[in-house]
C-alpha cells in the first residue's frame, strides 16, 4: 500500500471516530489527491483552528479559489463547524480531513470530477 492509500485509510477512519461521518472514499481519495505533497508534511497536513492566518488562507486559497464560492460570513461560519465536528481539542485537524468536510458542506464535489 503506497503512502498516500495509508493517509486516505487513516482519513477515513478519523472521519468515521472524530466526526461520526461515512465517508465517501471516491471524493475523500480526490480532496486527498487535491491537497498535494502538503499531505506528507508534518506541519503543512494540518490545519490549526487556532490560527486566524491559517484560517484565512483556507477561506481564499481553498473555498474561493478552489471550490469558487464567494466571500461572505458563511464561508467563516463553515469553518467554525468543521473545527467543532472535529473537536476543538482535537490537534490533528488533517488537513485532507478538513478540506472534505468544507466540500461537502458546501456541495461542491462536482469540483473534483473535472
């Protein structure tokens, strides 16, 4: 098993314990694809809820340029959700794992079927 399919497993099962979410592997293994070689560094993978900055810049880089919503509180609003769904404790906020909750939330999977 590659390195990648490890992650999309873990993915997965983080999904399934952290955020009481099945889910979709076809989208999961895409949004996971999406995110790059950030997957395979420490820092880069996740996502802290913490970091106003970081935040920011999964608002434009990733709801407006990537997933072509437009800006309003909403897009801050879903941020806040995913970030309790998978608990404000919770350190590994895995970035793929983030990054498919926005999606769907959004319904904004025909994205990735491009």
């Amino acid at each position: 098993m590659s390195k990648r399919d490890e992650l999309i497993e873990l993915y997965a099962k983080e999904l399934k314990e952290k955020a009481g979410v099945t889910p979709d592997m076809d989208l999961l293994r895409k949004v996971t694809i999406g995110c790059g070689p950030s997957i395979y560094n420490k820092d880069a993978s996740t996502v802290s809820g913490s970091d106003p900055k970081e935040l920011e810049t999964v608002k434009k880089n990733y709801l407006i340029k990537k997933l072509g919503l437009k800006d309003s509180p909403k897009l801050d609003e879903a941020i806040q959700e995913v970030i309790e769904q998978l608990g404000k404790s919770n350190r590994n906020k895995y970035r793929a794992i983030f990054y498919y909750l926005l999606c769907v939330k959004f319904d904004k999977a025909d994205v990735y079927n491009k």
